[in-house]
C-alpha cells in the first residue's frame, strides 16, 4: 500500500504538539486591527488547541503522519 499524502494547506495551519494535541493560529488578526481592543489583540496572538473532536479528524485525514 502506497503512503498516504499529507493535506499540504492543513500542514501549514496545524502542528501537533508533543502530547498529540493539534495547535492553530487564532483568526482575526490581519487587518482592521484599530476597533480591535489591545486585550483582545493580545490573548489572538497566543496559539489556540483545537477541540478534541475536531483534532482527531485532523490528525486522522489531513496530518496522517504527524
């Protein structure tokens, strides 16, 4: 049986971390920054963990090696 690829676009936003959890980048912080309070540009700026549910399916189908 061949190897399975690697989801290439789900490699660049997820990496897994070394208890198996699955670590992103928060959203809403590109542009139109200014109504944006500092506290809330601050906690977007940290790494968020995926919920359990949703990081078995990415770990399962798009990081299958990971």
């Amino acid at each position: 049986m061949p190897k399975m690829k690697t989801k290439r676009a789900a490699a660049k936003r997820f990496s897994l971390t070394a208890n198996g959890k699955v670590k992103h980048k928060k959203m809403n912080l590109r542009h139109i920054l200014t109504k944006r309070s500092p506290k809330r540009k601050m906690h977007l700026r940290h790494a968020g963990i995926l919920s359990e549910d949703s990081a078995a399916t990415v770990r399962k189908q798009l990081l299958p090696y990971g």
